[in-house]
C-alpha cells in the first residue's frame, strides 16, 4: 500500500512502468523498486509485511527521491521497445529483459534525450543488440522454430516412445529406508548451528535412492511417505502414474501443468524464460536432444544428487505445517521444525490459523478463505517449485555436491513458496480494500508469457 500510494503521488510520465489502473507493474516492483531503490538488502526494517509509521514514511521519501530516475526510466523503456520493433527483435519479454537496463541508463544518462551527447538512439540500439547477442539464439523462439518441422516433431515423438517404452518400470524395495534415511539427514540439515553433512547423503546417492524413488513412482507404488492419503509423486503429476512426455509446440506460464505433465516445449521454455545467462546453456538442438532421455529417467532428472533432493524435498513436505494442526506425518526433524516455526511466524498465516477455526463465513467473499485453505495442502507447491528449481540445475549439469548445498536448495524452496503466499496474500487484500482497481488476475494475466 505504501509502495502503490508513493508511486501514484508522482505523477504523470510513469505509464509505461504502470498498469491500467495506475499501480505499479508487478515486474516494476520486483525488477525496480525493490532491488534497486528500495534495496531491502540495506534497509532491513522495510522488508517486513506491515510497516509502522517510521519505516513506512521512510519508504515513501526513497520512492519519492527516485521520481525523476524512475520516469526518465520509463521514457528508456518506450525507448528501446521502439528500438526492438525497428530491429526485428521478438524474442524474449521486454519488460524482463530491459527494465533494470533501463534504470542502469537513467542513472547514468538521466532522460534519453539528454543521453550521451544526444546519442540517446545509439545507445538504446547498443543495448538491444547486446541483449539479443547475450542470448546466443537460446530463446523460446528458437525452440519453437527447432521444433515446427512436422518431419522433426514426429521424429522426436518416436524417439520419446522407444526411450520411454525401453525404461525399467519395475519398482525396487526398500522405500521405507529410503525415507528413514532422508529423515535422518533433514534431522542434521535443519540444526541451529548449521547442517552438518551426514554421511547418510552421499549413501543416499550411491545407493540410488532417488532413482528408486522415480521407478516406485512409475510402478504406482502405495503408501510411501507415512500419510497414506498422499500420492507417492506430491503432486507432481495429475495423473495416477506419470505420463509419457510429448514434444509439444507451444507453452503459457499461465497454464503450466504440474511439471511430470510436460511436454519437452513445456519444460525447456521454462529454462528459458528464467535464465538469467542463457550463454551457459546447451543450444536449442542440445538443449532439445538432452531433454528427451531425461524427461523419460526417473523423476525426470539425470543426476542422481538432484534425485536424492526429490526424495529430501518429498519427506520435508509432508510434513510441512504452517497452521500448526497436527496432522502432519510423525517423527518431524529439526528440518521440519526450522521450516514450520518461520511459517508460523509470518502474519498471513496467522490470520488463515484463526479463519480455519473459526465457524463465521470469511467476511472477504471467500478470497482469503481459499488462501489459507491453500495452507493445508503446501506441500503440492513446494514439490512443484522443488522440481523446477532442480531441473533447471540438471539442464546446467549443476550437482548438489553434498547435503548443505542440498539443504540451501531445500530450505530456499520453503522461504520461495512463504514468500509467494505471502505476496498473494497482499495482493488480495490490495484488491478488496480498492474495489474499483481490476483484480489482480487480470492484472498479472496482462503481465504473462506465452509462446
């Protein structure tokens, strides 16, 4: 609120940082004002969900001293937009890819027209054709033209079925150690004076146990995890068994399926879009050939390491519990109790604790009431963000070495999806205390992505 109110007290000139209605785009605020003027890094006392008068105010007097930056920013953007489209530029989302440039250029040439000796042009073309080098023809585009060749596209079809129909389906025993294990390792990872590296990991991965985990997964193997209600893949997949992938021609962040769902157009444009050095990356034809053997291994993930933080991942989500209800599965691990303890914390969760207690409807029309109904089940997208997060580390040939750099990835994965609960929370308290502003799914569905 402090932030949207600071911004519109500006004025006129920021309406390509805006949206619609005025606020802030989401990407403004976290590509802009977060990291490069607010600086939460610096200012610790801002970074907090409620803000008393002291650090709101201060808040206000940083956005306010960047006012002409930030709309000598904005004319940057509508700058090098119109550069991009005089180039032939397409890939990519302009906001993603310049708007922090963008900053970077009023900062250091103030409004374009004063840029540079009047060299405002060349530079906007500088930037642009940096960017689009820097990307090295790794762009969602260029998966799209790799794989519109229909001779192609069947030819990768059949090499996903004979790959996927030649795989080891049977699932090997031994799963309850294979979770007896991992919660031992949880048990060194989550101490307070920092996790200790048992020699529990790397049994774990030189036994294989992820890759188990996968082939009980493909064999439908029960009860796995102590709650016999929860599937052995944590919803990493919709269907009862995964599914053989599929090329696929097109993807939309805002209607990804659960990651084992994917298709191979699906799982790349995701590494894609977040990568922030597309240079280190394999090319397309690389990139493409690599993914059919792994979206056909156990857990859709090469690297055993990375598999083992599946199985990691798995026993810590279940027995996440950010509302304190006791239904999680026993034997929780100082792992489970560090996680819980900051969740509890946070004053979203606070608020849901008390709504699902409480026998009067959710005075909010229901808005509130679905998030902390989300509360009950936040192992579905932790697992989720979990997969992702690994994939784009196998696709990197970036292993976890040993288990504190697999708690790091682990314990990041918790505050991510805190932080993004926390973040709806915001936005729909936003969206009721300012009716006539558009609901925040129109707004971010503005925002999207689609190829």
């Amino acid at each position: 609120m402090v932030i949207d109110g600071s911004w519109r007290a500006l004025g006129p000139g920021l309406e390509p940082l805006s949206g619609p209605g005025g606020a802030p785009l989401t990407r403004t605020v976290k590509l802009i004002l977060l990291p490069l003027v607010v600086r939460p890094a610096l200012h610790p006392e801002l970074a907090a969900d409620f803000l008393a008068p002291g650090p709101a105010a201060q808040l206000d007097a940083l956005i306010r001293e960047s006012g002409a930056r930030l709309v000598a920013t904005a004319q940057w953007f509508t700058l090098l937009k119109r550069t991009r489209r005089a180039l032939g530029v397409v890939a990519g989302n302009p906001q993603d890819l310049y708007f922090q440039r963008c900053f970077e250029l009023a900062a250091e040439h103030g409004a374009p027209a004063a840029g540079a000796d009047g060299g405002a042009g060349a530079l906007a073309r500088a930037v642009v054709e940096d960017v689009a080098e820097a990307d090295g023809g790794r762009t969602v585009d260029a998966l799209k033209r790799h794989l519109a060749d229909d001779a192609q596209h069947a030819r990768i079809e059949r090499e996903l079925t004979l790959v996927w129909e030649s795989r080891r389906t049977a699932a090997t025993s031994g799963t309850a150690g294979v979770v007896a294990r991992a919660t031992e390792v949880l048990e060194a990872c989550g101490e307070p004076d920092g996790p200790r590296n048992p020699p529990e990991y790397g049994g774990m991965v030189e036994a294989g146990d992820g890759e188990s985990l996968g082939r009980a997964m493909w064999a439908g193997t029960g009860e796995v995890w102590g709650r016999a209600e929860l599937p052995v893949h944590l919803g990493l997949t919709e269907r009862q068994l995964p599914p053989r992938p599929r090329v696929g021609r097109s993807a939309s962040t805002a209607t990804l399926p659960a990651p084992l769902d994917r298709t191979l157009f699906e799982r790349l444009f995701v590494v894609l879009q977040s990568s922030a050095r597309r240079e280190e990356l394999p090319t397309v034809p690389e990139l493409v050939r690599r993914e059919v053997g792994r979206s056909c291994a156990p857990l859709g993930l090469y690297d055993e390491s990375l598999r083992v933080a599946v199985v990691l991942g798995g026993r810590l989500a279940v027995g996440l519990d950010p509302l304190g209800t006791g239904e999680s599965a026993p034997g929780r691990t100082s792992a489970h109790r560090a996680v819980n303890s900051r969740w509890r914390r946070e004053a979203s969760v606070l608020r849901a604790r008390r709504m699902t207690v409480s026998p009067r409807p959710d005075p909010d029309g229901g808005v509130l009431d679905a998030l902390a109904q989300d509360l009950r089940t936040p192992w579905a997208a932790y697992m989720r963000r979990l997969w992702v997060r690994l994939h784009g580390r196998d696709v990197r040939d970036a292993p976890l070495a040993d288990s504190a750099a697999a708690w790091a990835v682990l314990d990041g994965v918790a505050r991510s999806v805190m932080m993004d609960h926390r973040a709806r929370v915001r936005s729909a308290l936003r969206a009721l205390s300012t009716p006539t502003a558009p609901p925040s799914s129109v707004a971010e569905a503005a925002e999207s992505r689609s190829a």
